[in-house]
C-alpha cells in the first residue's frame, strides 16, 4: 500500500528541498539550425542562470509566493558549482535568492568548473530547443556522494516535507537518494519524492529506486522510456519495439502504479496538456492553456515540476496523508500548467518562470 503513516506529522510550515543541476546557459536564437559545415547569422545570444535543478528550486520558491512580499514555504537547494565562479556570484545565486530560494547549501567546488548549457531557439519552429549540456560540478564533489548530500538535508534546520529529484545530476546519485528517501533506513529518514526523470539515463531507473516513489512527473517520451527501465528493457532501443512504445498516457500510468508502487504519475502533454493519474484511483486529464506566442520552451517543463511539488507540500504540511491529496490533485495540475504556459511566452529559463501572484 506504500509510504502513509511513518511521513504523516503535526501541521508545520511547508519545507520543499531541491536537489539537482546549477547551470550557466548560454541561450542563442535563431532563424533556424545551421547544417554541417554550415556558417549563420543568428539573432541574439543571452547569458542566463538555469539548470534543471536550479529551474525548479527557482519555480517552486516563485509558485510560494502569495503576494510579493509573503513567502509561504521554505526552499532550499542542494547542488554544486565552480569555485570563485563568477557567474555564481553575480548571477546564478542572485537568481535563486530573489526568487526566495536558500542557497545555504550550494557547493563551490574546486573540482570542477561549473556546469552549463548551451541552448540553440528556433524562432522558426516555435521556439523549440536544442540543448549541449557540460555537467562540470554537477557531476563532481558532492555531488557523486549519496551520503555527503543525505548528511547536507539531515542538516536543515527543519525536515524537508518534499524532495524534488531530476536527470542532470549523476546516476548512482539519483538512484542512491531514491532509494534512501523512498525506503529510508528508519521511518525518520523517509521523505515524499517529486521525481523527475529528465533526462532518462541511458542505464535507466531500476524498479528498486522507483519503488514508492510519492510522485513521478515525465512527458510523454519519458513515460515510454521509464516504463521500459522499469521492466528491465533497454531505455532506447529502435531494433527492439515493444508492445510499452505505443501506449497512451492512461495505459501507461497504471504500469507505474501496479508495477513500483507509485502514488501520483503525472504525463506532460505539450501543448495537449497534462494527464494525471493516482493509485487510489483518481486519474483525468487537463487541457493545455492557449498562448498568443511560444517564445521559449526552455524552462516549462522545470516551471511545471515546481508549481506542483509547491502545492504538493502545502498539503502536506497540513498532516494530510498524500492519498487525500487526490482531493486536490486537479487543481494542482491546473495550476502548474497555468504556470507552465506563461513560462513559455518569455525568453531565458530562470527569469522566464512567474510569480504565484502574476497568475492571479
């Protein structure tokens, strides 16, 4: 029946702990792609803060925010950058902090540089992107050590309610921190995870890490691959097709549910929209909110994952047991890809994610 009791408590402010990639991305637009070999002139290049992890820390700090002054959740962020980097201190930590969340526990690491990305606009195409990703500190220090980072969230002031996990930070850390927080050595240790697998790793997520896992938020290319790790199948296999590749959202979420035991499976559809599903029994689906332009999909998917594990953990810090969250389970959807939809009107990654009360 999963996790219910041992992560059921007294009322307490709501305390959501990011742990994940910090970036510097370097965003080019442009008509279009160049070929091989091929020379063109583009229209802008901007350097911005992002990083899945970063992105997320900064939506679910930004979806807390009742007015702009009221910050009604705590967010701190775990992750890792260069050391004495100055994209860190003048624009990356400035980013966060303004967007109310703690960088108390970020990692300046003299291992690595820090990591970044360079993403390639197509204004021709509706802004869909191409993104290069140098993991640098990401993927060094800390943050290849499981029980460095468990020490780290042992060390917060208060417990964190919600973990927020994604793809851009080391496998065996992801699958480590999993592991741990879904099972927990002692029900102290275990925590409600917001997973979500983007990337999927090329060596997948082993049904053991996934198991109990509270909430799994994947598109639906994601879905397709998470259910073939899940079944020991190749994550990516094009010579292999399986009956798994051409199910839809609402056959695939019942894998989840049936096969690692997970609470709450979340499909981002696009423009579609968002379909939901929970293992007692509450499944629907959103429609996608119209936009005069897509300018930018770099960060909606992050703006997504943040506004739902914010309205998640809210729910949460009430005592609430996560079944009753079906309860509210729609709305939160509604929500999130309200949030997502404005996202993607604006250029940039970080800056691009609203305020909670710019929706109202």
């Amino acid at each position: 029946m999963g996790i219910k009791d041992p992560m059921t408590s007294k009322p307490t402010r709501p305390h959501i702990c990011v742990i994940g990639s910090l970036n510097i991305d370097f965003v080019t637009s442009t008509p279009r792609c160049p070929g091989a070999g091929e020379t063109l002139t583009a229209t802008s290049l901007t350097v911005t803060a992002g990083g899945k992890g970063g992105n997320q820390a900064t939506a679910c700090g930004r979806a807390s925010f009742t007015n702009n002054e009221t910050q009604d959740a705590t967010v701190t962020m775990i992750g890792a950058v260069g050391d004495n980097d100055v994209y860190y201190s003048t624009l990356l930590k400035p980013a966060l902090e303004k967007s109310g969340v703690s960088t108390a526990d970020i990692e300046e690491s003299t291992e690595a540089q820090t990591g970044s990305a360079t993403i390639i606009v197509e204004d021709a195409v509706g802004g869909e992107n191409r993104i290069l990703v140098v993991p640098g500190a990401n993927h060094a220090g800390m943050m290849g050590d499981v029980v460095s980072i468990v020490d780290v969230v042992k060390k917060q002031e208060v417990r964190p309610g919600v973990v927020v996990l994604q793809g851009e930070i080391p496998r065996k850390t992801t699958l480590g921190l999993l592991e741990y927080f879904n099972g927990g050595v002692s029900v102290e240790d275990r925590v409600h995870v917001v997973f979500n697998p983007a990337p999927v790793y090329p060596g997948g997520i082993s049904l053991a890490a996934l198991k109990h896992t509270s909430v799994l938020i994947m598109n639906e290319t994601e879905a397709v691959q998470m259910s073939r790790s899940i079944a020991g199948l190749p994550v990516s296999d094009s010579t292999q097709p399986t009956e798994l590749d051409d199910l839809q959202p609402e056959e695939l979420a019942p894998h989840f549910h049936d096969t690692a035991d997970v609470q709450i499976v979340l499909i981002t559809l696009g423009a579609k929209g968002v379909y939901y599903s929970t293992r007692t029994g509450r499944r629907g689906s959103v429609p996608g909110v119209r936009v005069p332009k897509v300018v930018d999909t770099t960060a909606a998917g992050d703006t997504f994952v943040g506004y739902f594990s914010t309205a998640l953990a809210r729910f949460l810090a009430k005592g609430e047991p996560l079944e009753t969250f079906d309860i509210e389970i729609e709305s939160a959807v509604k929500k999130a890809n309200a949030a997502a939809a404005r996202c993607v009107v604006a250029r940039g990654a970080m800056q691009s994610i609203p305020f909670a009360y710019d929706l109202e």
